[in-house]
C-alpha cells in the first residue's frame, strides 16, 4: 500500500491547549517506538536504502536533525512572529550528516537528548502561548503552537512508517 507523502498531506488544525498533555505523550513515545524498531536488528540492515529512500538510521538522524527547528518555532511563538520560521525542506543537514556511519543507538540516544530537551522547554512554556496564532510558513495557514504539536507528532508518525517499510522490504 503506497503511503501519502509528507509535503502532499492536508492539514486541520484547530487543537486547543486541552490537547498538549495527549501532544506531548505522543511526542515521548516516539524513541520507545524507534528502540523497539531497532531493537535486534544488524546495523547493515538499519543503515540499508531501498532505492532512493532513506535508511532507518538516516530517518531517527533526520528526527535529530530537525529538533533545533521544533525548538525554534517554540520561540517564535513567544516571540509572537507572524510567520514561523521555514524548514529546510532539501534537509541537507540530513544528506551532510552521513548518519549510516553511525550506530543506530547512538543516533536514537541522540534522539532522545534533543526530544527530552524539547519537552522540557514545551513544559516550561506558559499555557497563554500555546494559543497565539502565527503562519507556517510552507501550509500558508494560521496555527497555533499546540497544532505544531500536532503537527510535529504527525511527523514523526511519517518517519516511523518510513522506518517500518524500510525493514519490512530488508532482505534475509
């Protein structure tokens, strides 16, 4: 079955700051989900592609890579910017990284430290901001900082069916 692609994908948002603590659950199960992925599996394995797609260790790096954006937009927020600050949708951070060099441990332990800091900060974030409004800059559509919660879990959501495909196609 063919999977949507992330830049194809509509968007609803409309998330109200009841949501955040369901968001932020979300958004901590992702590592567990990874390490459960991961678990048992060769590191040839995890750093294969299938084609033009990214390996399983390249998907948890680019996870890593794009934290510092997450982060960011949680000071535009406060900042009140009018339109939040753009992805780098070439995700060259991700092609320069060459994450298959690395063990897919230490590439989720990475993981974790940037996600573990980025709750902190949504956590120590007075409530009022998560119901300012500002544009996300590429959907072209007011959102809020509880539906980039949404938003960001959703991401991960894409990354971990990539990470699935890639090993349900892995050969023996």
């Amino acid at each position: 079955m063919k999977m949507v692609q992330w830049t194809a994908r509509k968007w609803q948002f409309g998330y109200t700051i009841e949501y955040i603590p369901l968001l932020i659950e979300r958004l901590q199960c992702t590592a567990p989900r990874i390490a459960e992925l991961i678990k048992d599996e060769r590191e040839e394995i995890l750093g294969k592609r299938h084609g033009d797609k990214w390996s399983v260790k390249e998907h948890i790096g680019h996870l890593t890579d794009i934290e510092e954006l997450h982060t960011g937009r949680i000071d535009d927020f406060r900042n009140k910017a009018a339109i939040l600050r753009a992805a780098d949708m070439s995700n060259k951070k991700t092609y320069d990284a060459n994450h298959n060099q690395y063990n897919a441990t230490e590439l989720l332990s990475e993981f974790i430290k940037s996600r573990t800091a980025y709750i902190k900060k949504l956590k120590a974030t007075p409530p009022h901001y998560f119901e300012i409004k500002s544009v996300h800059p590429r959907l072209k559509q007011e959102v809020t900082l509880t539906d980039i919660l949404f938003f960001v879990a959703e991401h991960d959501l894409q990354h971990l069916s990539r990470m699935s495909e890639n090993l349900n196609l892995r050969l023996p």
